[in-house]
C-alpha cells in the first residue's frame, strides 16, 4: 500500500496499531489489483488511483476509495480519521463486517463470470471502436482525450488494422499524427532513446519519467508499422532508437529484458536529494557548455530557455530546467537557421555522453515472462521489416533465456518472473499467450520448428489450465489457486493487451498454421464471450477487435520452400524481405527448409506437403490453398 498520508507520524502510528499493510506487486500480482479495482468501482461507482482498500483477515474486501486526502477537506474524510473509524467498526461490529465481506466476494464473483454474448461478430463489431476513438481524437496534439495522455499502443495498432481493412485514411492520420506528436515531446527520451510512462499534459511535453518495458515493446511495433505503411523513416529512427535503449540499459547479461527505470533519482545538484526527472533534465547553461557553438541552434531546435521551458509545474520539480522538446524542426527551418540531422546528432551524442555521468534512476531488475515475450516480438518483428538480423538475434537470445528459465520442458509449466538467480512465481494466463505469441513470431521469422511446436503447447496444454470451457475466454489465473480471492478475466486493453485478446490472436494463427479447427473453436468461443462488451464499450478491447480483425480476414500465408542451408540465398533472402516490408497485419511470411517442412509433417501437414521445385519455390496461399508457385532463381 502507498499513500501520501503515510508519511505523517499520527496516521503511521494508528495503521501500525490497527491494521497490517499488504503490500501487493502490481506487476506480479495483477489478478489481485483488478478484483480490488472491481470492488472500488462496484461499491463507489468509479475507480481510480491511488486506491486504498481494507481487508478481513481472509483478504475479503470490505471498504474501499479512491484517494482519501490526509486531513478531512474536499467533502472527503482524511486518511487518519478513517483509519479510526474503521478500526472502532472492526473492533464493535467485526461479525457483520466478516458477513458484509462474504457477500460481496460472492457479488463480485457473480460480475467477474459475466454473461456470454448473443451477438454476432460481424464488421460492425470490429468497426466500432474507430468512430469513438475519431470522437476523442486531438488533432492538433495527436492522442486521445485530454490531460493526462498514455500512449495506448494497442489502439494505435488496433486503428492501423482498421486503417488497412477499410482503407481508411483518417485512421492512419489519427496514428501518424499520434506517434510523431509523442516522438517530438517530452515522453520521448532525445537522446537515450525509449519512451516514459506517459504525458501530464496533452501535447506529450512534460512526462511522468519513468520507462516501462511493456510500453517500448508495444510502442516499437506500433512505429515499425507506421514505417511499413507510410515508408516514413523518421518512424524506424524512433523505433531503432528505442530497441538500441533496450538493448543497452535494460538488457541481462544472459539476454533477458529488465522490466524498467524508476522516474526519479539522485539530484546531480544536491546528492542528498532525490528528484523526478533529476536524470533527464537540462540547464541551458550545462547544455551551452557542453555544445559551445552549437548550443544556441539546439537550444531552438528542442525549446530549451535560460530559466527553464516548464511554464505549468505544480511540484516546483523543474523551475530553471528544460525538458528537450522539439518545437522547431531541422527539416522545416531555414538550412541557415537550424542544424542538419547529422549535426543534431553529434550534440545528442555529447549530450547523452554528459548525461551518464549523473546518478542514475533506480533499475527494477526483475525479468517478468510476459513482458519479455512483448519485447521480444518487437525485436523480431524489427529484424523482419528492417533486415536487420541483430535485432532477430536479440530477441532469439531472449526468448531462450525465457525458455531455460522460466518453462518446464516436460509439463510446459511456465513461471513468471526471474530475478537476481532465482525464478519463481506460477504463470498467469498472460505469461502463456503472450510467449506464445512471441513463438509464433519467432518461428515465422525463422521456420524453426520447435517454435512453432512449443506455441502449440502452450496454447493446447498451458491456456488449457485458465480456460472457461462452458462459457468461453480464460481466467487470469489457474483453477484451484489457493491465494486468490476470485478468479477474474481480464479483458481491458490498456497499457498491456488483455491475455484474452492475445490467447485469441494465437488461437487463430495456430488454426492457420496446422489446420486444427479446436484452436479455431476456442477462439471463435472466446470471441462470443467478450463480444457484447465490446460492443458497448469498444475503446476498452483494442486489442481485442484486432484478433476479431483476423477472425474477419481470409488468412494469407507467402511460404518459400527451399533446400537445406538455402535459406540465406539471395534470391530467397530478396524475395522474403520484399514481402516483409509489406503492411498485411493479418498475412504471415515463412521460410522454410527441407528439413523443417519434413518435422512439420504430423502438426502442419498443409504446410509440410508444399514441395520444392528447384533450389527455391514461392507459394502464396490463403488458408494453406495455394495458387501456383513460382520457382525462385
């Protein structure tokens, strides 16, 4: 638990004498913070942060808000005063309290089953999610709504589907004009690459500065996707520069991917304090003294000024500091009046070179199954569309670290977080789709059969233990779990995708790929389930709809057969990479060799029977029928 109030001696002493924290990991727990989120929003109407929840010795909840000031203002009753009204109740009336905490477990338990969908999925459902993100579109700033703005990745990749699907401009506009906006502002880190938590105001200038893995992954495929369709390189540079930050800050010596960087550390100006934003954060007379000549024409180019460029700064955090920010572009001044690309980055360089001599923000260590698997699609998807194999080999190099130690080899029991030498922690139903997922992206990248082999099993046996069979979609954690208070499905796209719309995203391409129509079913299944919701709330299952998007799509596979060891022949390195910087979101490329169609005989024996006709052939399939090949070379 965190709360500001907590720093007062008074409340301190009165939740030391009554209550006993439960200090709850977000990242390792996330079943735990959405049912006490549902609790908050069922009893309240509204939920939100910080959340402040009691609970019976059994963890039931009973009492619940959001922010509860230190003292009583606001028509809200101070921290304190509750913490002793609710210890006096509890210690009168801890009968009915225990009641009053059963019944609502077994209410909240009624609201997690839910209701499966009698709708059906159709392109009005896969559509609806577009017209409301048009309405809350800012089309001077790019994002959505107001103050504060998180970058939602699986929107923007969600509206690029939509985008290609129905050919829709506006669409990429609204995404385009979204990732530039980001790239420009504050949230993005000039000169070390990667983006942070998100902006507290609605032009992406003053951010919350901490880095989170999940966001780079997700963010890095949302700008190689914008490349692939615009051909705009400026997209790649953001998506490189955030991959290179990966790779050189919150990479494991072993390869695995760290989950992030604290917003805040060490004041370079005064050692014994701690400030946000300290590691990142500008003088104008540091950056003059760093630059020399070239200080004045940077300082335009990212808006810095002599007594700081932050006007709204409640916290009196940045007085006399600036936050790099483009607000006048090289490419749109007077080659007179600017410094060429080159040249800012020669000053990004000595600048980042000034900025790693200060303390840096505190390294959260842990390697989380899930969010590794989102950062290794983007590195291999990166490898893919760019060409550039060292970006295919990281996320290799990871995604084995992962499978070394963080999966049974015999069970296909999968843990979900590593850290310091030690693993431990059962998956959730988000660590299995997720790898899965990550699987499938590694094998189309590479034809390497196991890949494909094990996201099967994981789908197949894994998502089997989280799965409602009756109903439909798949609970976060397993049945029978002796910690948990009720068993959620988590279907909300936000700064992660739901397991669900991901279990659903594998399902349909392993159905693609072996032709088991169990793993259509299940998707199909879970599809109905989250249908109606989506319907009527459809910005909240981005992600969701994209899966639907691919349910909708014809599925369209490019394979190349060719002999063993020939596929880094030129003709088939040409002809793959030519089909891979393509935009189809819903179409796969594989390569596969003699050997690898011989082992895919008994899972894929479509995509086994495929021959070679000379040293290479192409096949252009959907749903493994193909037209005629073409021999390659």
């Amino acid at each position: 638990m965190a709360h500001e109030s907590f720093e007062d001696e008074g409340t301190a002493e009165v939740l030391n004498r009554y209550f006993v924290p439960v200090k709850i990991d977000r990242e390792e727990r996330p079943d735990i913070d959405r049912i006490y989120m549902l609790f908050v929003q069922a009893t309240t109407g509204s939920g939100g942060w910080p959340m402040s929840v009691w609970l019976t010795p059994e963890l039931k909840p009973f009492f619940g808000g959001t922010y509860f000031p230190p003292d009583n203002r606001y028509g809200r009753p101070g921290f304190r005063d509750l913490l002793q009204h609710l210890a006096r109740v509890w210690s009168d009336e801890r009968s009915a309290i225990e009641s009053s905490s059963t019944n609502v477990t077994e209410q909240l338990r009624t609201i997690a089953d839910g209701k499966p969908s009698a709708g059906t999925l159709d392109k009005e459902l896969f559509e609806s999610a577009y017209w409301q993100f048009r309405r809350s579109f800012d089309n001077r700033w790019g994002g959505f709504g107001g103050a504060p703005k998180f970058p939602r990745p699986a929107a923007l990749l969600y509206l690029l589907r939509y985008a290609y699907r129905e050919r829709n401009d506006e669409a990429l506009e609204m995404v385009t004009t979204t990732l530039r906006g980001m790239a420009a502002g504050g949230m993005h880190d000039h000169l070390g690459g990667g983006f942070h938590r998100y902006s507290v105001d609605e032009r992406w200038f003053v951010p919350h500065f901490e880095k989170m893995l999940y966001d780079q992954a997700q963010l890095v495929l949302a700008y190689l996707e914008a490349f692939q369709i615009t051909r705009d390189e400026s997209f790649s540079r953001t998506a490189e520069r955030t991959l290179r930050y990966v790779l050189r800050d919150l990479t494991d010596a072993e390869g695995g991917f760290y989950s992030g960087e604290d917003a805040d550390s060490t004041d370079p100006e005064n050692p014994k304090a701690h400030r946000e934003g300290a590691f990142y954060v500008w003088r104008k007379r540091e950056i003059e003294e760093v630059l020399d000549s070239d200080a004045e024409l940077f300082a335009r180019h990212y808006g810095v000024e002599a007594n700081g460029n932050v006007e709204n700064d409640p916290h009196a955090e940045f007085q006399g500091f600036n936050i790099l920010f483009e607000e006048f572009r090289a490419d749109s001044a007077e080659p007179s009046a600017g410094l060429t690309e080159d040249q800012l980055q020669v000053a990004r360089e000595k600048l980042f070179a000034r900025r790693e001599g200060r303390p840096r923000p505190h390294l959260d260590n842990k390697v989380l199954t899930s969010w590794n698997a989102l950062m290794i699609s983007a590195f291999v998807k990166a490898g893919e569309i760019l060409n550039k194999p060292d970006y295919t080999n990281a996320g290799r190099k990871a995604l084995e670290f992962l499978l070394s130690k963080m999966l049974n080899p015999e069970s296909t029991a999968l843990l979900r977080r590593y850290c310091e030498g030690e693993a431990a922690i059962s998956g959730f139903a988000d660590d299995y789709a997720f790898l899965a997922s990550a699987l499938l992206d590694t094998f189309e990248a590479s034809g390497e059969v196991r890949y494909l082999v094990l996201a099967f099993r994981l789908a197949s046996e894994g998502l089997a233990h989280f799965e409602d069979v009756q109903l439909g979609g798949f609970f976060s954690t397993r049945e029978g779990s002796q910690d948990v208070l009720l068993r959620m499905k988590d279907d909300y796209d936000g700064a992660e995708p739901s397991a669900n719309s991901v279990a659903i995203d594998v399902l349909l391409r392993l159905a693609h790929w072996t032709g088991r129509n169990d793993m259509y079913e299940r998707a199909q299944r879970a599809l109905l389930y989250f249908g109606s919701k989506a319907r009527s709330q459809p910005t909240v299952a981005p992600q969701l709809l994209s899966s639907l998007g691919r349910y909708l799509t014809p599925p369209e596979q490019i394979v190349i057969r060719c002999a063993n060891g020939g596929s880094e022949a030129p003709v088939v390195q040409k002809a793959a990479q030519a089909n891979r910087t393509e935009y189809r979101p819903y179409s796969a490329v594989l390569v596969i060799t003699d050997s690898q169609s011989k082992s895919l005989a008994d899972l894929a024996p479509a995509l086994s029977s495929l021959d070679r006709k000379g040293a290479a052939t192409l096949y252009r399939c959907r749903n493994l029928t193909c037209e005629l090949p073409e021999q390659l070379g």
